[in-house]
C-alpha cells in the first residue's frame, strides 16, 4: 500500500490526468466499435422483440425478418397438440416514405394496443408512426402519406391515426395485420414471424416442431426457422436472428465473434505505448525508488494497480457517454446504438488494462 | 560502440555532403553570402536527415511507426474498401436484378381507395382519370373478360380470389359499386389491388412511377453499412491517434544517442530538429503507404477467399479519394505530434546537456 502510494505520489497531477484521458479515449474507440457491431450483429433481434422470455420466434430460412414467410395456418397444425400456445403473428416490411427507407410492422390487436394507446390504432388502412421517426421525418398525426412497397412496387395511401411509443416501435411504422400484408403481398394466413409462447415452456414447442434436441436453458431467446415445402418440413433452432443470416451465408457466428474480439484486441494494442511511456516519464522518480528498497516486483505492480484503477475508471465513463451521448447508426430508419452491454464493457476494460499493464510490465528499467 | 557506428555512418556519406558543399559554393558566388549560407544549412540539414531515416528504419521508431501508423491505417482499409465493396454489389445487384424496372416518364393524378371484397380484407383501389395512363406507367397489359373497359380491372392476385364480384368503396364523394369486367398483369407491380375508371377531381393524389423502389430500398441498405464501416473505420484510428505524442516521444528517445552525436559534429539545434522531424516524418508516410496497401491486400485477400468458397462477388474496390479522409487525418495528426514531440524532446535533451 505504501508503494501504491509512493508510485501515485511521483506520477504528479499531469500525467496522473494524461493517463487517464488517454485510457478513456482508448476504451471509448474499443468499446464503441465492440458494441457497434454487437448492436448490427442484434439488429434483428431488437426488431423482433420477443418480449417474455421463453417465447420462440418462428422465421422462414431467410437473411432478414423483411424476407421471412411463414405459414401460419401449418404452424396452428403442428402445435394443436401442445396445450395453452398462443401464435402471434407478425409481417415485417420495408417501405419507402418521405426519401426514406423505414421498416413496417404490422400487428395484431392486443399487441398494436399496447404499442399505442389511441383508440383508433387498430383500424384497417391507419398507420402508427413511431414517436422518433415522426420527428426524424417531420410527419404529424393525422396526415395522409404516400407509402411505397418495395414487394408489390405499388403506393398505399394511408392515414397516420397515431403515434407509436416504446421501444422498438419509436423508430418503425406499425400497421394492423391486414394493412401490413397488403403491403407485403401477403396472403391471410402469411407472416413474416410468428412468436409462439406456450404454458409448457420453449421446450414443448420446440419438441412439436420437431427442432430436434433443445441444448440451451428454457427462458433465452429462441430463434427458430422452419422450412416447409411439398408436405416435408424442417426446423433448425438458433440463438439469434444473425445466426440464421450468418448461417445462410456461410459463415459460423462463431467467427463473427471471434472477429469482433480481434478487432477490439488490435484498438487495445495502442495502449502498449501507455505503459512505456508512463515509465519513460518518470525513470528517475521510479530509480529513486528502488534506490529506496522498493522491488522491481512491487513497483510494477503498484503500476499496474494504478492503471486498473483509471481503466476501471474510464470504462464506467466510457460506458455513460455511450449510453447517453446522442450518437447512432441508422439502418433503415432504426437507429442502432453503440450503448454497451456489461460483457462488451468488460471487456473493453480488460483489454485496454492488459495491453497498458503488458507495456509496463514488458519495459525495462525498474 | 554505439559511437563507432554513429561515426561510420557520418562517414559514409561524406561523399555526398562534399558534393552539396561544393554545389552551394558554386552558387555562392552568383547568389551571394545569404544564400550560400542558407544553402549550407540545407545540406547539414539533408545530411542529418539520410543520417536519421537509416537510423530509423533500423530501429525503435519503424516499430513504433508500425505500430501507431501502419496498424491502424489497415485497419481502416479494411473497413474502408468492405464499405466500397457493401456498396458497389449493392449497385450491381440492383443494377443487374432490377434494372430493367426503368423509370416511366409523366406521373397522374389519382385518388386511392380502399375496397372490402367479400368481407375478405381490403383491397387498395386505384381510381384513376384514365385506366390506359396507369397501366402504361406500370407497365401492365389488361386483359377483359367481362364486357367493355367501364368498370374495375383486378391485379392477376386478386383476380384469383375476387373474380365475378363486385368492388364497394367509398370516397369522400359518396359510396361507389362497380363490376368487376377484367384483370392486369403488370411487369412493376405485384400483390391485390384494383383499377377503376374515376373522375378524381379536387383532393386526388399525384401518382408518379416508382418502380425502383426496390433499387432505393438497396441503394439505403448498402448507404446504411457503408456509413457504419466509416463510423468504425474513424474509431479504429481514434486510440492510436490518442497514442502517436507518446509513442513518437519514446521513439525520439530511441535515436537520442545519435542526435547527440549529430549535435557533436557541430549541427545547430534548430538543424537538428528540422532532421529529426523530416525523418519522423519520412517513415511515418512510408508507414502510412504500408499500412493502406496492406489493408486493401488484406481486404481483397478476404474477397478473393469469399470467391473461392463460392460467393459472387462482383467489385474489385478501392479505398475511394472521397473517403480517405480518414487516412488524411491520421497522417496529419501523426506528423503533428511528431513535430511537437521532435520540438519539445530534442530541444530538452539539449538543455539537459
């Protein structure tokens, strides 16, 4: 502790704040590009909000929720044998409004109440818009706008009857589930995705739908796609959506996550120079103190304390002018946050601190 | 030692001093003293310069320039040429897929109804001034079944389900029943809906061709990932920009040995910083060069791999002169901290002697 001490006495009130401005512009850059490409790899899945765990959502094989078919009609088929399921049904679209790509969702009753609470919400050829896309695009409730499908290519008239809140519907236009197929050349028994949720849990579903063994625990998300053609169907369970888009390209998510630990890993390496040069600035005051008896072994690890503690630090900062900066990625109309999650978090501390220590550690002169 | 082999290496470009020693006494005597003087700066300078950059390319400041310089500018190549890939298949996708859907002059004036068929969902019903200028601008052709053209043509979808009844809908206007006498099958257009003849009057809509919608739904998709990697590309060189002051700084102090030495053979403190500076400099372009080309090798290296397990990828990009900003700014920023590293270590080290 007396080292500890001694070692952020001789630092002095500069380099006290030049580490740490540095360790938190370095966590930043780590952590912002870590949580950006988990927030594109969750795009997905922040759209189709499942809401209560346990519920498995039920996609076609497709890259995204915007190209999924699902047959609702077979789906009631297959799960008449487990007690208490209730389907939801819902069609995602892309349409163009106002010079902008934005993402349409068409729901059922119960839900489009919960989404908006006017009374007029679930009327046929009504849009909801979304409270921060209406301010993006400068629409007002109660106008008519002009909505163009990229399925059917044709334009749709229709009134804004109110406004959507709450997350994720704030950033997307929402529409009853006649409106929304019309729109996506849907048939009445078409969906983009159904989320199932059962009495008996995930596993009961999962089972009737002949998914095959179910390894995770009941209560995560649950990605299932299903392929039905000429009376064969087959399911195939993810984790998340961009599994299923990842799976369809090819590429294992695996690798997806490996290449964001590798990007975050090469932002941190710019931290190695933090610790040469904290002991290139002060080599005298550090020789002064082995002259003292302090060990080479202690010092460093005094060092090392001290560079957690600002990486600690810097990362609850980081972390807060994250999540409340208004920074944002649009991507048709929604807005992906680079808000980090406590893994990403910790792990831009982690890599940030070890890189620092590693440049203490591997220096020479103490 | 380390003097031996500073002084081998001021040896062994005497030639080249004696050559602009001799240049600059030559022009002396047609530019006058100053210049001569000026001139004889300048080669002191040039000669500390080589001295220094074969110096640096041996040690501690190629590493380091690796290191803060080259690392991030491959990164951010790599980001920026995924980004000019994203968009140009984008563009070839939508160009080779969808561009026959060519946009059709002249727009009309339209109102849009929605019609209950059947009790079986709504139907959108265009009711248009002439039926012949809609179909035209989709590019639909219709076919008749029932009677003349004065009442309602169904698209070939809702032709399956609707066929033989009659179409209620209701404008502003008043409440409107028409037969149903044919249906349109339409190059741009697909799902249900309904065409009728209508005078639109006052409140109608212009209706303008958008058949490449689909285009611009692709176009917004490549815009959006373009925009990302260029957000990722601008953090990747954040934490090695925020580095370059120490780093050059510990560099700096690598060569301090041979600026002493420079200092030793009688070179003036302001020469010896321009030296010191311009070599930082030189690597650190030469890194900067390293750096994008290893980032778009690595980046066509990943596209070429894509080929080879079977993805058709079209483009073969660049980083584009619009978005090498970011490298512009990176270079730039490094040469700063290198000059104020180079002023602020050198001219201490002097004053420490």
């Amino acid at each position: 502790m007396r080292v500890l001490a001694e070692v952020a006495r001789v630092w002095g009130f500069r380099l006290h704040v030049l580490v740490f401005l540095q360790i938190l512009l370095m966590e930043l850059a780590v952590i912002a590009s870590g949580s950006l490409l988990f927030g594109v790899y969750g795009f997905y899945d922040s759209i189709v909000d499942a809401g209560s765990p346990g519920a498995v959502v039920v996609t076609s094989i497709s890259l995204a929720p915007f190209a999924s078919v699902v047959n609702v009609g077979q789906l009631r088929e297959r799960l008449r044998s487990v007690p208490g399921v209730e389907i939801e049904e819902r069609v995602y679209a892309l349409v163009r409004l106002r010079n902008s790509t934005v993402i349409l969702v068409g729901l059922g009753e119960e839900a489009l109440k919960s989404v908006s609470s006017s009374a007029s919400s679930a009327r046929q050829g009504c849009l909801l818009i979304g409270e921060d896309l209406a301010r993006e695009l400068g629409v007002r409730e109660g106008v008519e706008v002009l909505v163009y499908s990229p399925y059917t290519s044709l334009p749709y008239v229709l009134r804004v009857c109110g406004l959507a809140s709450g997350w994720p519907y704030s950033w997307m236009l929402v529409s009853d589930l006649t409106t929304a197929r019309f729109i996506r050349g849907f048939g009445s028994s078409q969906a983009s995705v159904a989320v199932i949720r059962s009495e008996r849990g995930a596993a009961a579903v999962l089972e009737a739908l002949g998914s095959g063994p179910y390894g995770k625990g009941v209560g995560e998300r649950v990605v299932l796609a299903v392929r039905s053609a000429g009376g064969n169907f087959s399911a195939k369970l993810y984790s998340a959506y961009a599994g299923e888009a990842l799976d369809r390209l090819g590429v294992p998510v695996e690798v997806f996550q490996a290449l964001v630990v590798a990007v975050c890993a090469t932002l941190a390496v710019s931290a190695l120079m933090l610790g040469g040069f904290v002991l290139a600035a002060r080599a005298r005051e550090f020789a002064v103190l082995r002259y003292s008896g302090v060990s080479s072994r202690s010092l460093k690890a005094s060092l090392v304390a001290v560079l957690l503690a600002y990486a600690a630090l810097g990362g609850v900062l980081a972390g807060l002018i994250l999540c409340y900066a208004p920074l944002g990625l649009r991507l048709f109309g929604f807005v992906v946050r680079p808000a980090p999650s406590p893994m990403v978090l910790a792990a831009g501390v982690v890599l940030v601190w070890g890189f620092a220590s590693a440049g203490v550690l591997g220096g020479g002169g103490v | 030692m380390a003097g031996l082999r500073c002084k081998w290496k001021l040896a062994s470009i005497g030639l080249f001093s004696r050559v602009c020693e001799v240049t600059f006494k030559g022009r002396g005597l047609v530019g006058g003293l100053g210049e001569v003087l000026w001139m004889a700066d300048l080669a002191r300078i040039v000669r500390a310069w080589v001295i220094l950059i074969g110096v640096c390319t041996r040690g501690e400041v190629l590493r380091v320039a690796l290191l803060v310089v080259s690392l991030p500018l491959t990164l951010s190549s790599i980001y920026l040429v995924g980004s000019v890939a994203v968009t140009q298949e984008a563009a070839t996708i939508a160009t080779t897929t969808l561009g026959p859907a060519q946009q059709r002059p002249g727009c009309i004036w339209a109102r849009i109804a929605y019609a209950q068929i059947g009790g079986e969902g709504l139907v959108p019903v265009y009711l248009v001034g002439n039926t012949g200028d809609f179909l035209s601008m989709y590019g639909c052709k219709a076919a008749y079944a029932v009677g003349g053209a004065s009442g309602a043509l169904l698209s070939v979808e809702a032709w399956k389900s609707f066929a033989g009844r009659d179409i209620r809908f209701s404008t502003p206007l008043g409440v409107y029943s028409v037969g149903v006498v044919g249906f349109v099958e339409c190059r741009y257009l697909g799902g249900s809906f309904a065409v009728v003849n209508f005078t639109v009057g006052e409140g109608g809509l212009r209706l303008c061709p958008q058949p490449l919608t689909q285009l611009e739904v692709v176009g917004d998709l490549g815009a959006g990932f373009s925009r990302l990697m260029l957000l990722l590309a601008l953090l990747s060189l954040l934490p090695f920009a925020v580095a370059s002051p120490l780093a050059f700084s510990r560099a700096v102090e690598s060569i301090s040995r041979e600026i002493s030495v420079l200092r030793g053979q009688g070179l003036g403190l302001g020469e010896l910083e321009s030296a010191v500076f311009l070599s930082l400099a030189s690597v650190i372009l030469v890194s900067s060069a390293y750096g994008v080309a290893a980032g778009v090798v690595i980046a066509h290296g990943a596209l070429w791999a894509l080929r080879f397990f079977g993805f058709t990828v079209f483009s073969r990009p660049l980083p584009p002169p619009t978005v090498l900003a970011p490298f512009t700014m990176h270079v730039v920023i490094t040469i700063l901290s290198g000059f104020l590293v180079t002023r602020f270590k050198v001219g201490r080290s002097e004053s420490a002697c």
